[in-house]
C-alpha cells in the first residue's frame, strides 16, 4: 500500500533493536484518514471471505480494527485483554504471549461466549514480527472452533520469523507494507 509506505518513510522513526515507531500517526495517536484507507484496503484483499468478526488485541489493534469494521459490514470487533478484570467474568478462552519487546509472557483473554463455531474471523493487528502475538489470537480462534479468514496486519517485518511461522501454517497473511530491512535508520521494503 503505496500510501502506507510514504507514511513511514516519512514519518517512521528507527529505535535500536529493528524497532520502527510510528506512533505519531498509527499506535498512539492515530491518523484517522490513513485508518481509513487501510480499513478500505483489508476489505478489499479480504473481499469475499464471509467474515462475522474481527479480533485483535490491546491496545494499539483496537483503533484499526474499530475502523476497518466498517468495511466489512460493521462486524463486531473482539479485542483480546492482556490484564483480567473484574468486568471479565464468567468464562475465559486464555492463551499466552510472549513479548519480545517488553520481555515478558503474559496471558491473554477473552470471553468464551463471544466467539462460536458459527464464527469466520479475520484477525487484525498493527505488527507482525516474530508472530508471538498472532500465534496467541489465532490459539484463541481455534480453542473457540471458530473458521479463520485470515491475519491483516498493518505493517510486517518480514526479516523477522513471524511470517513465515504463520503461512506455513496455511493460513493466510495480507500485510499492507512488508519492510525487509532496517539498516542504519534506514527502512526497506519487500521488492526494492
Ligand atoms: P510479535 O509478537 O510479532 O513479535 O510482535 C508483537 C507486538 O510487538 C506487535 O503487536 C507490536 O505491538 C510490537 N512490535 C513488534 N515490532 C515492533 C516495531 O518495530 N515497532 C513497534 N512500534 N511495535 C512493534
């Protein structure tokens, strides 16, 4: 998504580690016309599928997730909550996922009532790196017997194994800008 790409040429920022910020227009504060088009664009890659809801995670999906919603007929968007609180009752669908970037694993949830076997998922988020938190959703579809869609994904280091760990799966991935590398604070993508 060439529109995409420009952003974060322009306006991505490379932190030690392969850590790209985007937060001045995707994860923090958030650019509401861009939200936009790239909701436009998953329902385009994803036309077709039947999809009754979308999951992601919290918090940097939700914002995504919200907006891209309204391309494919205002489905329910299920976010999956890191902490357990107490307006999380009755029973829980829990995996876990281990970040990379804060060092940590941690569990996942949702409640179990809200996805059923009756469901077709597209799963979104806003990064795919080394797959830890796609792996901890697409656990959380599969425990509830729900068909999987797919995984839309914002913005995918594809020098990381995250990719390839989930398509050999067989399951399918569409993202929007796929950067190869980031050297000396410089971003590449996929085909350059
Ligand atoms: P993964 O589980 O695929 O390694 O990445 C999980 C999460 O780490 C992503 O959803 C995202 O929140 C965060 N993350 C991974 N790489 C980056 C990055 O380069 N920049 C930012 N801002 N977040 C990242």
């Amino acid at each position: 998504m060439e529109l995409l790409k420009q952003r974060i040429l322009n306006d991505g920022r490379v932190k030690e580690g392969n850590i790209l910020k985007v937060e001045t227009f995707l994860n923090h504060q958030m650019d509401i016309a861009l939200l936009d088009e790239i909701g436009a664009e998953f329902a385009r890659r994803f036309s077709g599928a039947p999809i009754t809801k979308i999951l992601t995670i919290e918090a940097s999906g939700i914002g995504i997730a919200a907006i891209a919603s309204r391309y494919f007929g205002s489905v329910p968007v299920i976010f999956a909550k890191k902490t357990k609180s107490k307006n999380l009752d009755g029973e829980l669908l829990v995996t876990k996922v281990h970040s990379f970037t804060k060092g940590v694993t941690y569990d996942v949830q949702i409640s179990k009532h809200l996805l059923t076997e009756d469901d077709t998922v597209l799963i979104i988020d806003d990064f795919l790196a080394k797959g830890q938190a796609l792996l901890g959703l697409i656990d959380l579809v599969e425990q509830a017997g729900a068909k999987l869609a797919g995984c839309g994904i914002v913005i995918e280091k594809t020098f990381q194994e995250g990719g390839g760990l989930i398509r050999n799966k067989g399951i399918r991935v569409e993202s929007l800008a796929m950067i190869s590398s980031i050297e000396n604070g410089e971003v590449h993508f996929d085909g350059e």
